[in-house]
C-alpha cells in the first residue's frame, strides 16, 4: 500500500496525483487515502502531484 496523505507541509495536496514509471508513463491514478500498489512490478517510479507540479521518487522493493 502506499499511503497519500491529504496535506503536506501545511499545504493540502491535490485531489490526486499520477504515479509514473521510470520513462514517464502514467501506471496509476493516486488519491489521498491507501492506494494498492501490490499489482505494479519492483522498480523506481515518480509521484507527481498534479496541483503542485511537485515529483517524488517512490522505490518498489519485494
């Protein structure tokens, strides 16, 4: 599970944001709450808040 909170910082993060692969390709739609990653393979990927135009690097590791 990867877990998005509503407010970071103090500042509230978008509705939502895209989880992308290593060449940019949007694997997922993530919302504030628990999202399911458990179907997606081990690697690196990016969260990219779509309000902010913020990224962060998530590592899948099994």
């Amino acid at each position: 599970m990867l877990f998005l909170p509503e407010a970071v910082g103090g500042e509230r993060s978008a509705a939502s944001a895209m989880l992308l692969d290593i060449t940019g390709r949007k694997v997922m739609e993530l919302h504030a709450g628990a999202n399911d990653i458990r179907h997606l393979a081990p690697g690196v990927y990016f969260i990219r808040n779509e309000a902010t135009a913020k990224s962060a690097k998530v590592v899948i590791q099994r």
